[in-house]
C-alpha cells in the first residue's frame, strides 16, 4: 500500500464539515507537530556521519573551552557541555542544519522564508546535572500562544535517546496554553521521547520540554536547532562567522540570514526589493 493510499480518511464522522487532509508523510508529521507539539523525523545520516559528527562536536567544544579560559569559565556562565553555534567553526554543521527532510517538513509549517536562529551542539554527560533538565520553552520567557507557529526547535540526536541516558521528556500539548501545566498535569502527561541516533526530535519551540537525567556510563549528545520566521532574531550573527560563500546560495542566503540583516541604507533596501 503506498503512503499516499494510507493516508484516505477511513473514519465515519457526524456533523464534520471540515477535515485535514493529509498529502503524504510529512503532512502527517506536520499535523502532529501541530496537535500534541512533536514528531520524529528521519535524518537520513548514516552511522559514519555520525560517529564523525559526535568527533567534530567535541574538537568544536575543547576549542570554545580553550576561547574562554577554561571550563569553570563556562561553569560561571552557566553553559557548561553546549558547544555553542558549531556552524561558525565547521562547514559540516551546515549541513546538519539544513538537512533535506529537516527544511522540508519546517516549510510545511513556517512557509518558505525560515532562519536559522540557533545551533547549539549538547553534552548530556554520564551521572552530572545540566540546566537543560529543567522545564523550558526555547523561547523563555514567553507566555502566550499563537495561531500558527513561528518558531521550531529540531533536536537531531547523535546517540540512541534512552530511558538510562536521559531522553527528552516533553509535556503533550503545552504549546497550546501560555501558562506552564500543573504539577498534577506534568506527573501524569510527562512523555520521555526514545528515538534511535539519526531522528530529528522536532518541537513546536513553545512547547514545554526537559533534558532526562543520563543514568548510564556513556554520553548523550545531540545537536538543537531553532529554526523560526525572519522577524525573529538571531542568537549570533550568522553572516558574519560563517563562510561568505554560503551568501551565494540561494537558500542558505535566507536561511543563514544573509536576506534578513538590516539594511545599511534606504538605497540597499530599495536594491534588495529591486
């Protein structure tokens, strides 16, 4: 049975005059990113891409150590094990950023015009505590909704996430209420989400999520994105710490935000419209 055959409406339904239809898999994927907050997505890498993105991430994060003056600088500023913006230091993320089925399904909820807001590469080490254990949104702070949403957190996950090595727990749904649930509603809706290395664990960024406690002898490692509409802004300036050639590619122009700087004069914003 093909995908598309699968996916006829089958339910008898009374008194229903709208209905969502859906066109294929990503559709389906999208349409449950929008119900309860999350999905699973297929990176499509390979067990050697990523073994050699879990290598590239730790050299990445010896040389921010290094930057700062040593780990208990990060420990001061609270962001210890976060190799903050790899893109910056290696083409490979790149394209980790702009995987195929990623940008793909992020289009079918955010439209064309999408930027890359962050990328941060995480540690969740053997027996140590993370601030990513707390309950958060990747857009802190914030306490209200939206009609559609303008903002995704894809979590690519370069181990297995397991119940011992602190999968990522996510409250159902909450990216429909401004308010952080009950505690009622976290103990009975709290979801830890198992996934092979290679998934994309893709979030409304409204949605409320945790880091789990890793209870094993190995590393859990993942590497976040947050991918929104282009009014919003950048964690960093993009255009300006990664390599100038990706301005010439029509997507990554957008999507690295090249498109979305401001402009240094009216004359600029008059060409770029031009």
């Amino acid at each position: 049975m093909s995908c598309l055959a699968a996916l006829v409406p089958t339910h008898v339904a009374h008194g229903v005059s709208l209905r969502t239809v859906l066109r294929d898999d990503l559709d389906a994927k999208a349409e449950e990113l929008r119900s309860i907050g999350y999905t699973l997505l297929d990176s499509g890498l390979s067990a050697r891409e990523l073994a050699a993105l879990r290598d590239r991430m730790e050299s990445i994060y010896r040389t921010q150590v290094d930057e700062i003056g040593g780990a208990q600088a990060l420990v001061r500023c609270h962001d210890l094990d976060v190799a903050r913006c790899p893109l910056a230091y290696d083409d490979t993320f790149v394209g980790v950023a702009a995987n195929a089925p990623l940008i793909s399904l992020v289009q079918r909820l955010l439209g064309e015009n999408i930027v890359l807001l962050q990328q941060n590469g995480l540690f969740n080490r053997p027996q140590s505590q993370h601030y990513q254990t707390h309950w958060h949104r990747d857009i802190s702070y914030q306490h209200w909704t939206s009609s559609e949403p303008i903002a995704i957190n894809a979590l690519l996950t370069l181990d297995d996430f397991t119940h011992e090595n602190g999968a990522t727990h996510v409250l159902p749904a909450s990216h429909l209420r401004a308010e952080f649930p009950s505690e009622a509603y976290v103990e009975k809706f709290a979801t830890p989400v198992v996934a092979p290395a290679g998934t994309f664990l893709v979030l409304d960024a409204m949605l409320f999520h945790r880091a789990g406690r890793n209870r094993s002898s190995g590393e859990r490692r993942a590497v976040n994105h947050l991918i929104g509409r282009p009014f919003m802004a950048q964690q960093f300036d993009l255009p300006r710490m990664v390599d100038a050639r990706h301005g010439e590619d029509p997507f990554l122009n957008r999507y690295l935000g090249f498109r979305w700087s401001p402009c240094a004069s009216v004359a600029d914003w008059r060409r770029l419209r031009s």
